[in-house]
C-alpha cells in the first residue's frame, strides 16, 4: 500500500480546523471503512476520503476576523471570571477512554512486549487478529506503524495516519505525523496534519504558529492570515502579550495587501482585548489605518482617550454626517509632550474634517518647534491634507522647508511643490518647480505630464514635445503621454515625427504590417480571423509573429477608444492631403488589425478603399469593394466599383460581374456597369446592345447620351461600314438626349453635342452649337452653380481651337480674351 498524490490533495480539501471535536463517524462505520481497506476493497485515498467525508471545510472570507462588538467588554470579564474559578479547582485526572476489551487489552499488551523484545512477526500477527475483531482500535495500527518504521516507511505512514483516523482527538499523533511530512519535505501535507492537530486541541497556541510559519513559508498568504485571524478570535485577556504580538503580526501583513479593513479589525482585537498594553506603538499604528481609512472622527477618539491631547466641543452646534448628529469642534490642545507622530496624525484628522481655523496655531507652532530634517515624512503627511483641502498657500509654508532641507528635498517634495503653485494659479514657478522634478527623476511620467502641458499654456510647443519623449528601448511606453506627443506633432507640423508617434500608438494594439504580401491575410471578416492569417502567412515565411525589439507598454486606459480612433482619422486626413498614398494605405491596413476599433470594422474598410484607390493598388481594392458592393447595394459603391475596374491589371471583374448579372433585375446598376466596361474596353456592339435594352426599360438622359457616344465611337472605327447612318442614329439619339435633360441644362446639352460634331470634324455643326453655348443665357441652376456647372470657357477654348486650325487668329484671340483670358 502506498501513499498517493490524490490522497494529499483529498487530505488538503477535506481536512480543517473546525472547532468541532464530536466524532463524525460512528465505531460501526469506522469498523466497516477499516475492514473494507485491509481486504482491499477500497483503496488508502478511498478509504482517507471516506473518513474525511463530513469535516467540515473552512471557507475564508473577508469577515474571518470579527471585528469586536458592543458586548464584547462584558464577555472579557465573564472569561476572566471563569479562568479564576478554573484555577481554583483541583484538577481531576481525566479518564482514559477504554478502546478495546479487557481480554485484548492485555493482548496488546503482549504485543508490544513482542516488539519490544524485536520479535516482530509475532506482534504483527497478534496486531492484525486485533484488527480483525475491533477494527476502530488505533493502538494495533501505532504499534504496527512503530514495527515498519525501519523497514518499510510508507507502510509506517500509513498505519500511523489510520491510527490517527481512529483517535481524531489525540492532537499529538497528528502532530508527530506533520512531522514525519516534514522530514519528507511535503509542506502541504504537513499543513494539513496541523490543522488536524488543531481542530483536536484549539487553545494550543504552538500548532497555529508551527502552521502559520509553514502557510507562509508555502506562499498561502491567505490560510497565513486565518490562521491567525482564528487564533486571535481563540485567545482570552489571559493572553494579552500574544494577542498583541499577533494582531500586529496581522496588521503587518493585512497593510502589505492594502487590506485595510482587516487591519482595522485586527487592532481593535487589542484595544477591545487588552487596553492596559497599549503602547504608543499600538496607537500609532491605529490611527494610521483610521486616517487612510477616512475615519478621521475615530482617530480622534481614539487620540483624546489614550493620550493627553484635548478636544473641546461646541455642544450647542450640530453637523449632518452619514446621518448623524455630529458635535462641533471648537478647539483642540496638544501638549508639548506628545510623540511627534501623533501629534501630526491629530493635525491631519482636524485638517480632513476642514477645521483648519481650530489649529491654525498649531500648523504655525508645529512648523516652528519641528525639524523638517527628522520630521520631513510628517510635514509631507500634513502637506497632503491641506492640498486635499484646497488650501495651498497654506501647504507651501510646510513644503519650503522641505525643499531647502538636506535629506527630503526629494523629487516627491518638489512635485508637491509644483502642484501647490499650479493651485495659486502661478504657472511660471510650477514651471520651475516641475523642471527640477523632472531633473532629480527624469522618467517621472507624472511630472513630464503636467509640465508638458504648462509649456503648451505658453506655447512652448516644441519644449512639449522634448519633455515627452520617451526611449523605447530603456522606457516602458506611456500611451497617454505618446498621444499628447503625437498631437502636439500635428500642431507644431512636425508630420514625418507625427507619423511616426502616431504609428507606434497604434501598435499597442494592432499588427505591424511589414510587407504589402500580407495585406492578402487582412481579407478576412473579423478581427481575430485576420489575426491568424496573418499569423500562418509569417510562419510559412519563417518569420517572427512579433517585431524584434518590440517597445514595452504601460496598462494605461488612456487615451480613450474614441480619442484614439480619431487620432487614426487624423493621420489618415494628414496622409491624403500629404499625397502620401502609400503611407494611407499602410496606416488604413494597419488598423484593420485592431481589436479596439472592432466596431469601426466598416468604416475602416472604406478607408482602406479609398487608400487602394489612391494608391492604384487595384488588386486589394477589388477584393475590398467585392464584398462591399455584396453586402450593401448602393450607386456610390458601384460608382467605387467603376472607379477600381477602370485600374484593374486583370480580368477578375468580368468574372464577378457576369456571377451577379443573373442574380440582378432587368435594370440596375451592374447593368450598367457592365456596359459602360465594354465601352471602355472597345467592345462596343456588346455596350450598345446592353444600354440599348436597359434604355427600353428605363429610358433616361443618361443612357442616351452613352447610346449616342457609343454609336459615335462606332461610327469613327477604321473599316466601319455605313458610317453616315450611324453618324445620324448617333445624332438622333444626341438631340434625344438635349430634349430629355430640359431646358435648365441646354447649355450641357449644347456643348456635348458639338464636341460630338467637333470629334467627327463637322467644324460648322461643332461651331454652331459651341456658339449656341455661349450665346444662350445660363439657367438659374447654373448660376447658382457658377464655377461647376458653368460650360461657356470650355465651349470658348473649343472655338479658339477651331479657329486656329482654319488661320482665323485674330477670332480665336477674341474668344480667348473675352471668354478665358483673366
């Protein structure tokens, strides 16, 4: 039989240190658990399990240690009442509970004789017949555990733990078997066997601190701290020196985790427990919790009652707090005498409660008898409290002391210094102040912060921007401070370090897009499957997932989500207007890649569009406007359509357009589309015949102006046949076109139609009609529309070139003056 690992983790979950010491099994069911192991039937974690079964667990919880209550003083003296009455009587040996019969007491008897004498297989067989009758005696198992001690420890171990199974009340066997975990090196283990220990004997102080000393030495704060939470809630004022001893031990550790509720609730242990060992330690500690935890009335109290500081109340005038009628202070004496500490403690609580006007003579006579050099933590602690209370002048009277002392003219100083001037409203010494801030602790983000913006109050941008800097290659990256760099780039103009500090923002969160071979692994719907893409693209390449020398960043949540985005918006704008189409193409890519702007995926990918198109990258583009022309059917997408097609170095649009033209109703736009690419491309019968039909079912301006050009296009082919008919069904179609765009736009009308007759050299035709452009007035919406619409300089500049080609350059002089020339 051996021990187990499963068996240490059962023993951990299952075994406590409740306070019940009644038997959870009956003797029949030990009997039975026992039998059942030596027959095999059931396994030693099985069987250590079952009797483990209902110990009661101990759940830790923030309310572990009680904080001392009302009635607790009388429960004090009712303990010490009853430990005089238990001293006096005479104490009666306890009788031994019988575990086995008269006739097998004496059995064992010889069996440890026979042990005692080395004849082991005797005492062995003379142990297991014992067994076989009372199998929930434990002295058979202590004797075979002591005969395979020498010779088979595991076996010893395990005789030893069912003993101590059998006799839960007996704290020494499960002390001695934390022990023997001890000396195999199981800490856990031995842990668990304390508490055993424990639950069998409460009051005994040693096993909580062997067990603590273990529990810390583990790293389980948590268990350290009930530990002694429970000890501390076992011990009585007869114990005072431990109380104290402990409960600061606790303090300690409760403090190092910011708990400090719990250190609250464990010094009021020893100011409930035991008053009369207060020391002016204990108070100390006391009111330094109470003022972090805001209870500065209490820390009050507690200074009034324990020491000789005197506060006096006006009993006639009430304040509302939480409720409560609060009696008014109306001064406040401390003796000379008083620990410094606490005499600057009752300073700060009277300063928190705005009773500044009460001691005002005690700051003046505290800054005056104090020495800043041995004192300088507490004028610092005082300093705080008036700056929380707005009162700066007032905390400058205690910070130039400090600022001229040898030992606190600490970076921490200055920085309080700085703030109480920007309080005053005097920027230009803050200035200062920050600038020696920054120069005693140069990687101070705070400081850097705050002068950054003092030097933007008087424009003193580029001393902004040096203040901010931060080297990515010894500093942990401040996103906030890289944001306010970054825009105080764009003010300033700086765009190539703009790009740059704006880059290195976003690639908190985003991927670095190194070559344009991975913009294929961001044609993915969601963030996370472009992720992996491009995940698997570096690893088919052999390439890191993550940059070399990759900067480090802070868990800042600044800038804000929405702060950021619009920066991406920004250096996208700057980009665009820079001309700097590849750049906006790797910015708008770059983003794709970011969990942040998940739910600007869209908008995103219609900058990522636009970049494509700018950067005539029609490959990308194409598969982008895909999927966007699929999803949304809009003419400024199909428009964007066009636009991407027109660029195309292939032929995959064809195959697109011809999937979704079956899809599509007799009119639409891919129809159009579609023709206005075979005209593009030359195949013009292809064009004719489809605007042809879409001009049945919905005939428009539009469509007859691209019928005629497509006839005109025809017409002026090399090896066209029947050429004058096509030049007058180009025309017919021409003048079907001027009807049907009315009158407010004859004049576009007008023009197109003599391009249409200058393109065929037609000159009188084109002459005439550019003539008619000019001549006829424009129509209100022109001239509403003056510099868009407005066709007569184009009509003119036509003319002029007419005129050049016949030699008239006296006429054509006179178009170009009178209608271009400014």
């Amino acid at each position: 039989m051996e021990l187990t690992e499963d068996f240490e983790g059962e023993c951990s979950a299952n075994m406590s240190d409740g306070d019940s010491e009644d038997d959870v099994l009956t003797t029949e069911e030990k009997d039975n658990l026992t039998q059942q192991f030596l027959s095999g039937a059931l396994t030693f974690s099985e069987y250590s399990l079952q009797m483990d079964r209902n110990t009661d667990n101990d759940a830790y919880d923030d309310d572990t240690l009680r904080a001392p209550s009302k009635n607790d003083d009388e429960i004090i003296i009712k303990q010490v009442a009853e430990d005089k009455k238990a001293r006096r009587r005479v104490p009666s040996r306890r009788k031994r509970k019988r575990n086995l019969p008269p006739a097998l007491e004496g059995l064992m008897g010889q069996a440890n004789l026979y042990y005692a004498h080395g004849e082991y297989d005797l005492a062995k067989s003379i142990c297991m017949e014992i067994i076989r009758q009372v199998p929930s005696a434990p002295d058979p198992f202590l004797t075979l555990a002591l005969i395979y001690e020498s010779s088979d420890g595991d076996k010893a171990f395990q005789y030893s733990l069912i003993a101590a199974y059998l006799s839960p009340k007996d704290s020494a066997q499960w002390e001695k078997l934390a022990n023997s975990s001890l000396k195999l090196g199981n800490i856990k283990q031995a842990i668990t066997f304390l508490s055993k220990a424990i639950q069998a004997d409460p009051t005994n102080v040693e096993l909580y601190e062997a067990r603590a000393k273990l529990q810390e030495e583990n790293g389980d704060t948590r268990a350290f701290l009930k530990g002694y939470a429970r000890l501390i809630n076992q011990l009585g004022p007869d114990n005072s020196e431990k109380i104290v001893s402990y409960a600061k031990e606790l303090t300690r550790k409760f403090i190092e985790e910011n708990n400090y509720e719990q250190a609250l609730k464990a010094m009021e242990q020893i100011f409930t427990k035991c008053p009369s060992f207060i020391t002016l330690e204990e108070i100390n500690i006391m009111t330094d919790i109470l003022i972090t935890l805001k209870q500065f009335r209490k820390c009050l109290d507690i200074l009034t009652q324990y020491t000789n500081i005197k506060i006096e109340y006006i009993d006639t005038e009430f304040q509302i707090e939480n409720d409560n009628e609060i009696r008014m202070i109306e001064s406040c004496e401390i003796p000379n005498d008083i620990f410094v500490d606490l005499k600057a403690k009752c300073i700060v609580a009277l300063i928190e409660l705005s009773y500044i006007d009460v001691i005002d003579e005690l700051l003046n006579d505290f800054l005056i008898e104090e020495n800043p050099e041995v004192s300088g933590d507490l004028f610092l602690d005082i300093v705080e409290a008036l700056m929380r209370q707005k009162k700066y002048m007032c905390a400058l009277k205690y910070l130039e002391p400090l600022i001229n002392s040898q030992n606190y003219s600490l970076a921490a100083v200055w920085l309080r210094y700085a703030e109480c001037w920007v309080g005053c409203k005097q920027l230009k010494k803050a200035i200062i102040s920050y600038e020696i801030v920054v120069k005693l602790s140069p990687l101070h983000l705070e400081a850097r912060l705050q002068l950054s913006t003092l030097y933007k109050c008087f424009k003193q941008y580029q001393m902004a921007i040096d203040i901010l800097h931060q080297d990515p290659a010894v500093e942990v990256l401040d996103s906030d401070a890289l944001y306010r760099k970054t825009m105080l780039l764009y003010k300033v103009k700086n765009y190539d370090e703009f790009f740059q500090s704006g880059f290195q923002l976003l690639l908190r969160h985003c991927e670095n897009i190194r070559t344009k071979l991975e913009l294929l692994a961001l044609m993915r719907p969601s963030v996370g499957q472009r992720i992996e893409a491009l995940h698997k693209h570096r690893l088919e390449r052999a390439e890191p997932l993550k940059d070399d020398n990759a900067p480090t960043y802070s868990n800042n949540q600044q800038p804000t989500v929405e702060a950021e985005f619009n920066l991406f918006l920004l250096m996208c704008k700057v980009a665009f207007d820079l001309n700097k189409s590849s750049l906006l193409e790797r910015i708008c890519f770059t983003a794709l890649t970011s969990k942040k702007f998940e739910c600007k995926t869209r908008y995103i990918i219609f900058l990522c569009l636009v970049s494509c198109i700018h950067n005539n990258n029609s490959y990308y583009g194409f598969n982008l406007v895909r999927d966007m022309v699929r999803e949304t059917c809009q003419s400024n997408l199909w428009n964007l359509l066009n636009i991407v097609i027109q660029r195309a170095d292939d032929s995959r649009h064809n195959r697109f357009i011809m999937r979704l033209l079956g899809r599509e109703d007799a009119f639409s736009y891919l129809h159009i589309l579609n023709a206005n690419n075979c005209l593009v491309s030359g195949t013009y019968k292809y064009a004719l015949n489809d605007y042809v039909s879409l001009f049945k079912v919905g005939p428009s301006s539009l469509l007859a102006l691209l019928i005629a050009v497509t006839f005109l296009q025809i017409a002026c082919q090399k090896f066209t046949a029947k050429k004058h008919k096509l030049v007058t069904q180009a025309y017919a179609f021409f003048k079907k076109y001027a009807e049907m765009r009315g009158d407010d736009m004859t004049q576009e009308s007008n023009y197109n139609i003599a391009r249409a007759l200058h393109q065929l050299g037609l000159l009188s035709g084109a002459v005439h009609f550019y003539k008619l452009v000019l001549g006829s007035p424009p129509s209100k919406l022109i001239l509403d529309n003056l510099e868009r619409l407005d066709l007569s300089r184009e009509a003119a500049y036509n003319l002029h070139l007419i005129y050049m080609q016949s030699n008239n350059f006296e006429l054509a002089r006179i178009y170009l003056e009178n209608y271009i020339t400014i």
